[in-house]
C-alpha cells in the first residue's frame, strides 16, 4: 500500500496552467443628460448658509471673494491675464466662461469688481428660473436632450444620408 503511494509521489504531474488576464475592456461610459456649466459650480459654492440655495446677496459676497482672492495688488480691477488666472482658479480652465470680452462692459481691456458683479447678477436672473429669488441647485443643472458621440454633442443624419457615413468635412476614421 505505500509501494503505489511513494510511486505515485515520485511521477512527475502536471502543473495546472496559469492563466494571466488582464483588464476588462473598457466599455462606453452612458452619456450624461445633466451637466453643470463652470460658472453654476462657482455659483453653487456661494450658499453662504449651507441651505442649498444661492440669493442674490451671497452671489454678490461670493463674486467680490473671488475677485480680492486674485486682485492681490487692491487695484480694484483684473486686465485678462488676471482674469483668466481667475477663470483657471475659479472656473477650472482658463478659456471657461464667461469670456473677459464679455464681462468688460466698457471694453477698456480690464475687469472691475462693479463689472464683474453686474455679470454676474445677469446670470442670476438667467439660473432663476422660478422667478423666486433664490438659485437652487436643480436650476443648475442643464439638461442633454441631443445625442452625443465620443467628439461631443452630436446630429442626426443629414436628408440623404446613411446613418453609417461620417460627418460632412471630417475625413472617414482609419
């Protein structure tokens, strides 16, 4: 009885095989239907009072905060360098809106705090959708209804073409 075992021992057996995988392919994230504009994240980080909702006069405290944060020298305006240093800060990326080009109302190649503020009191008025004052964090969002491919927003076909074509002026995918 141990004569089979000791011979069983001394055969050489087969190692099972190793089997190496890596990562799962990615598969295409579901595109997003709701999205944040930069300026609304900015404008949802001015709720002074933790009550999720933004009035007027936390957006006006808000905009002069992050004014004097890059206005280090008090001088009471930004030219467009400060500005999109302000924007990168602030926004996320320098080229975010609002443009400079459109908060100078004077178009004097600086931003004063009177000019920044009156921006973005106008956008105050567009995010208040109720009409009720206050800015939720619901009037925020903006809501996809396009279909988007993988370069962003995306149409339809145009009459008379199939939908398996590539876009008119960009050359076909190799």
């Amino acid at each position: 009885m141990i004569l089979p075992l000791l011979l069983a021992a001394a055969v050489p057996q087969e190692a099972p095989p190793i089997i190496v995988s890596g990562p799962l392919p990615a598969t295409p994230q579901t595109p997003a239907t709701m999205v944040v504009e930069p300026v609304a994240m900015l404008i949802a980080t001015f709720d002074a009072d933790d009550d999720a909702m933004v009035d007027r006069s936390e957006l006006l405290s808000g905009v002069k905060t992050s004014f004097e944060a890059i206005d280090t020298g008090k001088t009471g305006t930004m030219r467009y360098i400060a500005f999109s240093d302000w924007a990168l800060r602030y926004l996320g990326d320098r080229a975010a809106l609002p443009s400079p080009y459109e908060v100078d109302r004077d178009q004097d190649d600086k931003v004063t705090l009177n000019e920044m503020q009156d921006h973005f009191s106008r956008l105050f008025a567009r995010y208040d959708r109720d009409g009720d004052k206050l800015i939720s964090r619901a009037e925020l969002v903006t809501y996809r209804t396009g279909p988007i491919g993988a370069n962003g927003p995306t149409q339809g076909p145009k009459p008379g073409e199939k939908p398996s074509q590539p876009p008119r002026g960009r050359p076909p995918r190799r």
